[in-house]
C-alpha cells in the first residue's frame, strides 16, 4: 500500500498527500505497546515524501535553543487532515532546532473527535477516546477535552490545563517547545476562527511561566504546503482580568493572521 491518506484533485492545484503504511503500522504498535517514539522524526519522514516538498517561510524566527510556545492556525478540508499543520510546522523546527532533545514539539491535541451530525459517531467517538490518549503517551502530547466543551468534562479540562502549566514550567527551566491551535478546531478553508473564552487567558498564563510566543501559519499555495514562521513576542497582559482573555487572544491570533494570505 503505497498511498495511505491521498486526495483527489479537485481542479485546484494541491499536493499530494499520503503516510506510509510502514509508518502506520509503527504508530499502531506503538500505541498499543505504549511505548514512546520521536514525533520529529517521524515527521522528517513523512514531509520527506510530500511531492512537492513543504516550504518553509521564516526559519529564521525558530530559536535554535530554549524554549518558546508556538500558535498556529487549525482548519481541514477533504484530503487535507489538520494532523498535515502539526507534521509540517514539527519538521521545520526540528530542522532548526540545534540538538536532538530541543526538536521535539509537546502538542496540546484533542481527546476525542466530536463529528458533529456524523452518522457514524457513535462508533467513531468512543474509538478516537480510546486511541488519542494512547497517541499522546507515545509522543509525548498533552490531551484536551474536546471544544466546545461539555459539562461533564470541566475537571477533565481542569487537569489538563494543570498538566500543561506543570510542562510549560519545566520546558522553561530546560529548554522546549509546547505548541497549540488556539481556535480548537476547525475553521473553514481560508479563515480564522474566533478562539472559545479562556483560550487567551490560557496561553497568558503559558507565556507567564516565561515562554514567548512563536506564531506558525500553514496553508496550500502555489500547488505546495507552506508553513511560515513570525518574529517571537511576548503578549501584553493586562492587569485587569476581565480584559486578559481578549486582549492576549486578539494579538495571537493577529500575528498568526499576518502570516496567511
């Protein structure tokens, strides 16, 4: 099986995308072994195979060491799965990033899918809660509830925002990277979407155990994959809590912004 996840094209000019059966099969036993494995390389591997090969934009704002905390856009559409934004985003910094223990990028990713008005989600669903968390433990990931969030999920989500301020501090200290899609979940092909409430304050209080914000935007262009980088900042946050939320999520999403057509 040459060709795992493709796309037919649709008259527009997109790469072609696929993964490995070989590389499937090593995440799957993985997954069921529990055992970890270097999301870098895996993703080295994968975007080697992109035809044409992912464009890089910005490598220069990757820091070749420390840590920083990077904010990318999230969409899919058919053929395009938004797993494509965290492999192409991971082997660029991996390929800037000066040791092997500085490449590895600590994604937030989703618990479960949702599919909403999926007739098959009653199957799928209870499968992706059983599997995502077995894709973090591999590699290292922090798992989220689900947005919008439900009820019953609130101590989940509690725990772990907890877990990932308990990384964020010691990525601080040793150098790493964490990486989130504020919008936490799809957008429409071309768009930003509008971050839920406390995706701001959230990443202030990332930035606050002293890491700088490094914006990525990916998008097909010119028949490619393209993943851009933007200069490193530091977020203001405002004193008045009320404020916090919107003012942190309007300047990231903003500098992400810049970096799409």
């Amino acid at each position: 099986m040459d060709d795992m996840i493709s796309h037919k094209r649709t008259g527009s000019n997109f790469p072609k995308y696929h993964i490995s059966w070989v590389t499937w099969v090593r995440l799957v036993v993985a997954g069921l072994a529990l055992r970890q494995r270097s999301f870098s390389k895996d993703c080295l591997e994968v975007v080697n195979s992109l035809q044409p090969p992912l464009e890089v934009r910005g490598a220069e704002h990757i820091p070749s060491r420390g840590t920083c905390l990077v904010t990318c856009n999230h969409y899919h559409r058919p053929g395009f799965a938004a797993w494509w934004i965290t492999v192409a985003i991971s082997s660029a910094i991996a390929t800037h990033r000066a040791s092997d223990a500085d490449k590895e990028v600590h994604w937030l990713m989703t618990a479960a899918l949702t599919l909403p008005g999926n007739p098959f989600r009653r199957i799928v669903i209870p499968a992706t809660r059983w599997a995502f968390p077995r894709v973090a433990h591999v590699y290292g990931f922090v798992n989220m509830p689900p947005m919008p969030p439900s009820p019953d999920e609130v101590e989940a989500r509690a725990r772990a925002v907890m877990k990932t301020l308990r990384l964020a501090r010691r990525l601080s200290r040793e150098g790493g990277i964490i990486a989130i899609a504020p919008e936490g979940r799809d957008a429409k092909p071309g768009e930003l979407g509008e971050p839920p409430e406390s995706a701001g304050e959230f990443i202030a209080l990332l930035v606050q155990t002293g890491m700088p914000v490094l914006p990525a935007g990916v998008w097909e262009v010119d028949g490619r994959l393209r993943a851009s980088f933007g200069p490193l900042f530091v977020p203001e946050i405002p004193s008045e809590r009320a404020l916090r939320d919107k003012v942190v999520s309007d300047q990231v999403m903003g500098a992400i912004a810049r970096l799409l057509p």
